[in-house]
C-alpha cells in the first residue's frame, strides 16, 4: 500500500470497521480524554463498601492500600454511575477545567 492514497484504495484494502483487531487492547486507549466531568470522593462519607468499584462500566476504579476507591482517570468517562450508586453520597461530580 506504499504510495497510495485513500482514494486509490480498493474496498478490498480498506480495514473492516466496527471491529477490535487485537483483543485486550483497550489498555491501550486513553478513554479518559473523553471527559467532561470527573469524580471526587469524600473519604469522611466513605464507608469503604465497595458498590462504587463494582458498578463502573469502565473498570476504572480502584481500591488504594487504605480501603478507600479512586477513579483512574487515564480511563474513567465520567458517567457518573459511581456518585449515583453510592450509598453515603461519597463521591461528587465535578466539572473538568479547560
Ligand atoms: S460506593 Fe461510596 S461509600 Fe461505597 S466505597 Fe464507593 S465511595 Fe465509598
Ligand atoms: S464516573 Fe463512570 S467511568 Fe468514571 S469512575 Fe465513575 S462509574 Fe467509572
């Protein structure tokens, strides 16, 4: 495909859309970028049960060495699932600054 453009691609060349090529590649993808507002734990509501962390769609919560959860932002989209889960209203959504 060397010195080709786009346009002189056949449809046989083109890569198939919709699909993941390589599985267990989206470590690779910095999904966090997509964020508009992020989530911030209150630890004195915390009661380290755990719900926030299982009902993130994105796996990216984690539990640090005290018990208590984080977002990983390289990958949390901020839905907002966990805030809304979360028993002891612990966590706030907060909007992204520019
Ligand atoms: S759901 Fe709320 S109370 Fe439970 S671990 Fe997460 S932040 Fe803490
Ligand atoms: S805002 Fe959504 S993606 Fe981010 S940590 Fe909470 S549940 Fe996960």
């Amino acid at each position: 495909m060397v010195g080709k453009t786009k346009t002189d691609l056949t449809w046989q060349e083109i890569e198939i859309g919709g699909i993941v090529p390589t599985p267990g590649n989206a470590a690779e993808y910095k999904t966090g970028d997509w964020r508009s507002i992020r989530p911030v734990w209150d630890r004195n509501r915390c009661v380290k049960c755990g719900i926030c962390y299982v009902f993130c769609p994105d796996a990216a919560i984690y539990e640090d060495d005290e018990g208590y959860f984080e977002a990983d932002l390289f990958y949390c989209k901020g839905c907002g699932i966990c805030a809304h889960e979360c028993p002891t209203q612990a966590i706030a959504m907060v909007e992204e600054e520019e």
